[in-house]
C-alpha cells in the first residue's frame, strides 16, 4: 500500500512540476506568439492588396476586420479572417474585399488540416489563384465543371468537400462583413 501511495505522489509532483513550467514558458511566450500572428496577418494583407499602405484594425462584436488604405489614404478594401467546417477540421482563412465588397481580391489559408494530398490542395496556388478578381455577388459558387461565371470557382477533384468548405467560409464572412458595415 505505501508503494502505491508513494507512486502517486511522484506521478502527482511530476505532474504538477510539468504543468508549472507549460504554464510559465507560456506566459512567457505569448507577446512573442500574438506578434507573430500579427506579423504573419499583415502579411498577408499585403501579399493579398499589395497597394495598402495602411491598416486600420477595428473590432467589432469580438471579430477583427482591417479597413485597408493606399498612399493617399482611401479606403480600398478590408480584410478579415473568418473560419468554418472542412472535411477534417476547422478552416482558418484570411480574405481581402474590395471597398464596394463586390470584388474578391484573394484569400490565404491561415489554418487547415485538411488531408495531405487532397483536401490539403486548398492551398495551392492552382486553387487559390481562382478566387483573384473573383465577383462575389451573387455569391460564390463551385462546380465541378468548367466555369462559366464570374462568381464560379472548379472544385478540386477528389477534395470536393474542401473545395465547397472554402465557398462556404468565404460567402458567410463576406455576408457577415456587409452587415456589420451596413450597421
């Protein structure tokens, strides 16, 4: 019996030691980690709108949208980050709009994890490329087939789920953007 209880209280102090030092490194790292995503967010953006000169950040109802502006400070676009469903988990995608939110300026996946080799063929340029300059009113639509509207976007064969994933994080973020902004 005393070695059983002399076992628990080992196991109990590793325990206790090893969440004591997760927790410390954490609090130490976390600045480090928001500036990166920062870092990583902003670069997106101007990967996305290379023009933008300046983001504006505004929170609204604890979700973040970036107002863009040029050199001669005009509003041309916003971005945000909106997330969904996907086959595997959770999409995490970072979206550039232009300022009248009728044109798509592109996206770039932020989070995925998708199956490697399918659904993980959201990220490639192949597939996002499509979504440059794309119309997104009427909505975006995918097809399987060859497009033939400005509002379309060609599924990724055998990633079909991921493909209308993505359609259907981007058109609900776009949605939910246009009425914050027409409040």
């Amino acid at each position: 019996m005393k070695e059983i209880l002399k076992t628990i209280a080992v196991l109990t102090f590793t325990c206790l030691l090893c969440a004591f030092f997760l927790a410390f490194v954490h609090s130490i790292a976390k600045e480090k980690i928001e500036l990166n995503e920062k870092a990583k967010i902003e670069n997106a953006i101007m990967k996305l709108a290379p023009s933008t000169r300046e983001i504006e950040q505004i929170e609204h109802e604890g979700q973040l949208v970036y107002k863009l502006f040029d050199s001669q400070e005009a509003l041309i676009g916003y971005a945000f980050i909106a997330q969904g469903q996907g086959y595997q988990g959770t999409i995490k995608i970072l979206t550039v709009i232009d300022s009248s939110l009728k044109i798509l300026e592109g996206f770039e996946i932020i989070d995925s994890v998708e199956t490697p080799g399918l659904g993980a063929r959201i990220t490639e340029d192949t597939f996002c490329n499509q979504f440059k300059r794309l119309a997104v009113s009427p909505k975006i639509v995918y097809t399987k087939e060859k497009v033939k509207e400005k509002n379309e976007i060609q599924a990724i064969t055998g990633a079909t789920v991921s493909s209308k994933a993505v359609v259907n994080i981007l058109n609900t973020g776009i949605e939910i953007l246009r009425n914050r902004l027409n409040q």
